[in-house]
C-alpha cells in the first residue's frame, strides 16, 4: 500500500447528489497529493461496519452527512468544543492511533462565507430549522448577532429547536410562522434554511413574499443556502430590489476546504474547487 496515498469518503444516505468527491478530488490535486475521496450510502444499522472498514483500510478521515451528523458522535474518540456544543459532527479524522476525531466545518463554511462588509450584523432572520440552520445560529452568534427570528414552517418543531441550543446560545431568539412574515424592516442579514428555491420541484418557489422583501432596509444582505440553481428566486428577487446576496456554494465549498485542512494539514485551493463545483453542477 502507497503509504502517501490518502483514503477519504463520505458517509451519508442517500448520497446520489453529493459532489463532494468532485470537490475533494480538486483540493487533492491543488496540493499535488494523490488519494481518492469516495461515496459511502450507508444505512445506519451498518455505521459500525464503515467505521471499522475505514480503520482497516487505513483512511485518514471522512464527511459525515444527513442523516448522521449527530448519530456519528457516539462513535467518536474526541470531539472538538464547537462540535461538541453544536451536537453536529459533519468531518472525522482519523488519526495515526486509530482514534476518530470529530469536528464541524459547517460553521465555519457558513460565516466565512459572508463577504467581510456584511459581517457586522445584529438583527438577523432565519427560514427553517433543520440541520442546516442549526449550524447557522451557530455561525450568527459567533458573528456577534444579538437579536435572531427564526420563521419556520412548523412553528413546534421550531420551538424544539431552540429548545435544544438555547442553553449554549447567548441571543435573544424569537419563533414565527413563516407563513405570516409581514416585515424585514430590522433585519440586517436574512438567511433561507429551506430547501425552497432548490432545483426541482421547489425551484420556483420563493420563501418570502415579495411584498415582505420590500420592506427591507437597503442595506440587508441576503444568504441563500441553496446553491442550485445559482440564483434562486430568492436571490433574483433580491437582486431586482438592488439588495446584496450570496447562494450557498461558497459555503459548501468552504466547509470542504476546512475538512480537507484538517485531514492533510494542507490549504488546498478554494477557487479550483468552486470552478469544478460549478462546471459539474452547471450553474
Ligand atoms: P432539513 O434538515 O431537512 O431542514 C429543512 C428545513 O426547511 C426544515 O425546517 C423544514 O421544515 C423546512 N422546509 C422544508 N420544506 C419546506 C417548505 N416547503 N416550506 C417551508 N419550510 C420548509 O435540511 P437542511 O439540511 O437543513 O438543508 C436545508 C437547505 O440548506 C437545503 O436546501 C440544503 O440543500 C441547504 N444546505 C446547504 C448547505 C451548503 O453548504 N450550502 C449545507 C447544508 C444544507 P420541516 O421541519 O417542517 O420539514
């Protein structure tokens, strides 16, 4: 076996969309490194047998994705503090002992994401309460936001939700229905969580109101997690009312970039990443 040779993966299911591996194969070439990062759909009655196969196999780390990013943790040697407060693991290192490390690289994709004249920000707004937004409140309060309205769809789940954070969350956290949004007029940045918007069946469809959008201030920064299409309703709306946006494939990128730092020590390139991103997306 090519000692030099890296072996990483991605656990998840289903993992049919996942471009990771594209992502990955990028930032190995960038730094002149040879390995293969592959796909693992994994059930989750078989998670032991893949943590033990990526130990025989000699692998030196892996993504961890829906729907596992918490089931992971009870399997993990140690867990960094920002994981661990998270409750999210999505990057397991896999250390020269055989020891699995667990980290959160989400975070970091998220706020980094944001271009560094948005980041002073205290009034935000959230759409959804899943996975994704978890990480997200987490990256706001490392931003210093004060003030965060999460606007779901399901107003329980949301609630449950905060439940579960409001302890390692130092802001103040209002709930609403997101069906009842009348205005943005506070807001300084304006993040969607849901899947509304994405490619498909939802790729029409716009979580807020145009009527509600108008009610921004000028200054409000838009962040759209869904990154294909590139500019999703969202963000066109946005865009017509002159208002600064990103999608989310900086922060996939990003996340990505962390991950393969902290299983190869190296910086790999993050705009080679983006362009293969975007020619194998299409968008
Ligand atoms: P998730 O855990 O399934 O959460 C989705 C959230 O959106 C839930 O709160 C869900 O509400 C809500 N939702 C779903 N359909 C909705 C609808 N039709 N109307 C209103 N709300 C709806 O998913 P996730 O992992 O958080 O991902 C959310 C989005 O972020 C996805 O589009 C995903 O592609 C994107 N994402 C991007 C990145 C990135 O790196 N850019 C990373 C992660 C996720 P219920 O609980 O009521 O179903």
């Amino acid at each position: 076996m090519d000692k030099n040779f890296l072996k990483l993966g991605i656990i998840g299911y289903p993992l049919a969309h996942s471009i990771s591996p594209i992502i990955q194969a990028t930032a190995l070439e960038s730094v002149g490194k040879s390995g293969s990062y592959k796909k693992f759909e994994v059930r989750k009655e078989n998670l032991p047998e893949q943590i033990k196969f990526f130990l025989d196999e000699g692998f030196s780390g892996f993504n961890v994705t829906i729907p596992y990013k918490v089931e992971i943790l009870k399997y993990l040697d140690e867990i960094d503090p920002v994981a661990q407060a998270i409750g999210a693991v999505n990057t397991v290192k896999i250390n020269e002992n055989g020891k699995l490390l667990g980290f959160n690289t989400d975070i970091y994709g998220f706020k980094t994401a944001i271009p560094d004249a948005f980041k002073n920000i205290k009034n935000a707004v959230l759409l959804g309460c899943g996975g994704a937004a978890l990480a997200v409140v987490f990256g706001l309060q490392e931003l210093g936001v004060e003030n965060l309205t999460i606007y779901a769809r399901n107003i329980e789940k949301a609630h449950d939700f905060v439940l579960k954070i409001k302890d390692k969350i130092d802001m103040n956290i209002a709930v609403a229905d997101l069906a009842k949004m009348t205005s943005l007029q506070t807001c300084d940045i304006l993040i969607n969580a849901t899947p509304l918007g994405t490619k498909g069946e939802n790729e029409n469809r716009c979580p807020v109101a145009v009527e509600v959008l108008k009610t921004a201030k000028k200054e409000l920064f838009v962040y759209d997690l869904v990154y294909n299409p590139a500019k999703t309703k969202l963000l066109f709306e946005a865009e017509k009312l002159g208002l600064n946006y990103i999608n989310g494939l900086d922060m996939l990128i990003l996340q990505g970039a962390r991950a393969f730092e902290i299983w190869t020590g190296e910086k790999p390139s993050v705009e080679k990443m983006q362009t293969e991103a975007v020619r194998v997306l299409n968008i």
